[in-house]
C-alpha cells in the first residue's frame, strides 16, 4: 500500500511537471518554478514542450504499473528507474532541487515497492 501511494505520488509530481514544462513554460508561475526569465522562456518553449512530453510518458507508464497491480512490479521498477536516473541526471546538469523533487521521491517509492510495502 506503502508503494502504491508513492509511485501514484510520483507519476502525480511527473503530471504537474508536464504542466509547467508544456503548458506553463512562458508564465509567470512556469518563470518561478523553473527560475527563468521571460525571453529565455520564450526562446526555449519548444524545447521545454519537449521535455514535458518525456515526463508524461513517465507518468504514463507508473500509472500503467499502477493499473496492472501486482503484476505490473517490472513496469513500475522500469519505470521508476527511469524517474530516479533522469532526476539525478538533471540535478547534476540543471538544478539541484531536481533531486528532491524527482529523484529522492522515485528512490523512496521504489525501495517501498522492491521491499513489498
């Protein structure tokens, strides 16, 4: 139950960031989320769609496992791995708030899942 609440919570924060990077890029909410100014937001729209497109098949696919219940465990693993490389990956290229935003949630859940909670 443990695991379930928290991969839902993971594909729930990857939906929301789907949001900000597809919908709200050029905002004044996407400007403060992401510390941009509003000619680079306008300038890196399309790229910023484009990421947001990755992080819904993110969400997609833990809502997949999520719908398969237990025998979705490889789908979930696959695609939580998948959150926490991506996470650590952009911490290490772009934000250090993406770890604990992304990567540390998908962590969590996972060793919930691996551990049967």
């Amino acid at each position: 139950m443990v695991a379930t609440v928290l991969i839902g919570l993971v594909a729930l924060i990857h939906m929301y960031i789907v949001y900000l990077e597809m919908v709200s890029w050029d905002t004044p909410r996407g400007h403060k989320a992401f510390g941009l100014t509003p000619d680079f937001a306008k300038a890196s729209k399309v790229l910023a769609a484009n990421q947001g497109l990755y992080n819904g098949f993110l969400a997609a696919g833990l809502i997949w496992g999520l719908y398969l219940g237990e025998a979705g465990f490889q789908v979930k693993t696959f695609f939580l791995v998948c959150v926490i490389v991506a996470g650590l990956y952009g911490a290490a290229t772009a934000s250090r708030k993406i770890l604990y935003i992304q990567a540390i949630p998908g962590a969590l859940a996972l060793i919930a899942l691996w551990l049967g909670w």
